[in-house]
C-alpha cells in the first residue's frame, strides 16, 4: 500500500462524492460547483494515469469551458439561488433501483474478466508522439476525423447563434397564435 | 510504482456512470440533465484512458477517442445550452415537464 495507490482512493473517493452531491443538490449553482470539483478530480486522476495531455484537455475543455458555460446559462435562466423541489418518491426509486441493478451486473462482469490486468509500466503517451499521430495521413493516422471534428465545431458554433439569436419583432409569433 | 488493478478503475468509471444515470432519471431541470450527461462522458473517458493504458501501453488510440469525445462534449454542451436558453425565452421555465407543445 504505498502513496500512489492511497491517491488514486482518495481521487476516486473525491470524484464519486463530487459527482453524487452534483446529481443531489437542490440548489442549481451548487450543483454545478459539484460537478465542477468532480471534473478537476477526473483531471487529477488523468494526471495520476500519467496522461498529461488529456487532463490539461479535461482542465481547459471541461473546466474551463463548459461548466462556464454552465454556469452563464443558470446565470441566464434562473435564480441561481432558489430551491428546486426534490424529485418525488414514485421517480426516486425507480431510477435508484435500476442504478442499483446496473452497477451490480456491472461489477460482477468487471470482476469476472478483468482481475488479471496489471499496469506494466510500458505506457508512454509524449506529446510528440500524440501529435504526430493525430496529424498523420498513413495508416492510424487521425487526420481524417479531426479534419471532421473541425466541421462539426464549426457547425456547431453556427448553430449555436442560429438558435440563440433574438428573432428579429416581424417573426415573433405568439404561442396561441402558433398553436391554432 | 502504481499497483492499481485495471479493475478498480473500472469500478469507479461505471459508479460515476451510474450516478450520471441516476441524475438523469430524477431530475427534471434541463441543465441538471445536461451536467448529468456530461458526468456520464466523463466516465467513458476514464474507461478509454485506463484501457489504452493497462491492456494497450504501446497504442494510442483510446487517448484519441478520449480526445474526439471531449470535443464533441463541448460542442453538445454548447448546443445544448443554446436551446435551453431558446426554450427559457418562449416558456419562462428549463424544466423539461412545461415544454409539452408537442407532446398530443
């Protein structure tokens, strides 16, 4: 039991506790200051896999991109510090009963074919070899799909201001008129 | 160094999977949904990582896919929010029980 391994319990304790008050919490912005430690722990957890490169991704991307803009958006839409109400009894246990049947047939598949993998410690994932991977054009190159991941960005970002944009008053429709 | 068996990742990959799931069955706000979601990428992230790196140390192919799926995270996640905010603007409310418009 030495220090690598009490780290990586203590990451995964901080993840799956980040994570179930981030699905839990009544308050809107506390929820999503949850899911914002459970992100930062996932990034720790990269970086205790020692994949630098993803958790600085998982920092940018994720923390410092998307739980802005989550955040922006309650900031938007609503009071951040009202309460919302708790879902009721006759939603609660249905969802926690699959939840609880899922991770148990989960668990025992996992326990059943992956108890011999162990870290070998051949695993280098450098910086040099991540980019010349993604940009080459011979065979397992990745150049294809991050040429289409840079169109689907793109299209996104249109999208985005398309459905976001205020209509202009002339296309304003009110919603009885709509629904005749 | 590290002697973390591949399965206690796993284990931990699906519980942040389920708690993504169990989040997405109670709540009824949209953003709580989408933040779900994104709990639930999260842990396929792990999953991919902690793959390429016990069962394939001399590949790098699930870091790309973890890669790729952050992308389109964001790209989700901003589309997302979009129409959260397109529908709070003609429903005044994000709870995903008002917006029956099209629902008979």
């Amino acid at each position: 039991m030495n220090i690598s391994v009490i780290l990586f319990y203590v990451i995964a304790v901080c993840i799956l506790g980040a994570g179930l008050l981030a699905v839990t919490a009544r308050q809107l912005f506390r929820s999503a200051i949850w899911l914002l430690f459970s992100l930062v722990g996932i990034a720790a957890l990269y970086f205790w896999m020692q994949v630098e490169f993803i958790a600085a991704v998982q920092i940018i991307v994720y923390v410092g991109g998307i739980v802005v803009l989550i955040i922006f958006s309650i900031f938007l839409t609503e009071q951040s510090g009202a309460k919302m109400p708790s879902p009721p009894i006759k939603r609660k246990l249905p969802a926690l009963l699959a939840v609880l049947f899922g991770i148990l047939f989960t668990a025992r598949l996992i326990s059943q074919y992956f108890t011999s993998a162990a870290d070998d410690h051949s695993f280098q994932a450098s910086m040099q070899a991540i980019g010349r991977q993604m940009l080459s054009t011979t065979d397992f190159g990745f150049l294809l799909p991050f040429e289409a991941i840079s169109f689907l960005l793109l299209a996104a970002m249109i999208g985005c201001i398309v459905i976001a944009m205020k209509p202009s008053q002339a296309d304003i429709v009110s919603p009885q008129n709509a629904g005749e | 160094m590290n002697t973390v068996p591949l399965s206690h990742i796993l284990f931990l990959s699906t519980a942040l999977f389920f708690i993504g799931m169990y989040g997405l069955f109670t709540r009824r706000n949209m953003i709580t949904m989408l933040m779900a979601i994104e709990l639930m990428l999260n842990s396929v992230n792990i999953n991919f990582v902690a793959f390429n790196k016990y069962l394939y140390p001399g590949k790098l192919d699930g870091l790309f896919f973890a890669l790729f799926i952050i992308t389109i995270a964001a790209a989700e996640a901003a589309v997302a929010i979009a129409i959260i905010i397109n529908l709070y603007r003609t429903h005044r409310s994000i709870d995903v029980d008002d917006a029956t418009d099209m629902k008979y």
